[in-house]
C-alpha cells in the first residue's frame, strides 16, 4: 500500500487594507503578495471616502504600496518601511499564522 506525503495546507488571514484619499478617482493595491499586478487588487471606495481592500494572503513578511491615480503612495498608517530598487520606499506587513 502506498503512503502520501501531504504537504500541510498553508491557513491564508485575512488583512484589510485601507487608504483615505476621498479625491481619488482611482485606487489600486500591489505587493509582493499579488506579483505588484495592477489588475488583481483594485480598492473600493466606501461611502465616506476611504477605500478598502480585504485580501486573504498566506503568513509571511510583504512589501506593498498603493498605486492611486496612477502615481505610487506609501500607507501613511504603516510606518515599517524597506527601500525598494527605485530609490523610493515599500510599506512592509508581516502576517503571522493563525
């Protein structure tokens, strides 16, 4: 009789991600999480102008940033940074497992 190997299943959390610009037309989040794709994380924007994002992302350490309007904004409510390779700055979050 065979046996397999299961590899355990990485539990993803849930992480809610929020940016006030009320002006804004458009927000977009991009990380290392979504390979900084601009099409898999667009933000929406509540009624009182913050926008939202819910993502479920495995445990890890992630830079991001959002992209609004189309210019690049660090989350002004995190303040753990990282350089990145364009001589401007990434937000960092670390999930931890559940």
């Amino acid at each position: 009789m065979a046996t397999h190997h299961l590899k355990p299943r990485v539990k993803r959390r849930r992480v809610t991600f929020y940016l006030d610009r009320p002006e804004a037309r458009e927000v977009t989040l991009l990380g290392d999480f979504n390979q900084w794709d601009p099409k898999k994380h667009p933000m929406r924007k509540e009624k009182s102008g913050r926008w939202k994002k819910i993502v479920m992302i495995p445990p890890g350490r992630y830079e991001y940033r959002f992209q609004v309007d189309g210019q690049w904004v660090q989350d002004p409510q995190n303040q753990e940074l990282c350089k990145n390779c364009f001589g401007s700055f990434n937000n960092v979050i670390t999930v931890t497992p559940a």
